[in-house]
C-alpha cells in the first residue's frame, strides 16, 4: 500500500485519515487497501449503516487497529456519506503511516 501516506493530513489535534466506508461486509479490515482517485483509505465493517451502528463500527476498529483509546477516534466528517474523515488524536501523521504499514 504506498500511497496510504496520501490519505493522512495533519491536524492541530493530530491526524485526520481520509477513509472509504463499506458497511455491512462479512468481514471487518481497515485498512482495506487504497482508493487513489479519492485519495482514501479502505475500511470495511460488519455493522449495518443505519443509526449510526457502522460509524461506531468504524471508530471502534480504527481505534483496535492503530492501538489507541475509542475515545481519540472521531468522525471528523462526512457521518452520512461513504466518504469519511476520521480524526485520530494525539497521533502526528507519520505515526499513524507507521502504525499501518507494519500491518501490511
């Protein structure tokens, strides 16, 4: 995944990851590759997409996958749309690049 560093911007409170949600998959897996014409990280969840259930989906998997509390994962934009930017605080962007690459 070499261009993941793409989908990573730096924010006065840490990361924002640009992310393309696809909700109701069979299995959960962030990241799920890479989307180069949204400049997007894939993230597919279980959950459905209503009532907020794969929102909170998504937060809870990125906060398991990247190693730090739910609570500095937010949805930053886009709660309505497969498009997503999600907030990760405390992280500078090239911790969070290095926290994904060791899983790939």
């Amino acid at each position: 995944m070499p261009a993941l560093t793409d989908a990573l911007s730096a924010d006065k409170n840490g990361t924002l990851i640009s992310i393309e949600v696809s909700a109701n998959a069979k299995s959960a897996r962030f990241p799920d590759g890479y989307n180069p014409w949204r400049n997007a990280i894939g993230c597919r969840v279980t959950a459905p997409a209503t009532e907020g259930k794969a929102n909170r989906a998504v937060i809870a998997l990125i906060s398991e996958v990247l190693g730090v509390s739910p609570s500095s994962v937010t949805l930053a934009a886009g709660q309505t749309s497969t498009q997503k930017k999600v907030l990760v605080f405390g992280l500078a962007p090239d911790e969070v690049a290095g926290r994904l690459a060791k899983l790939s």
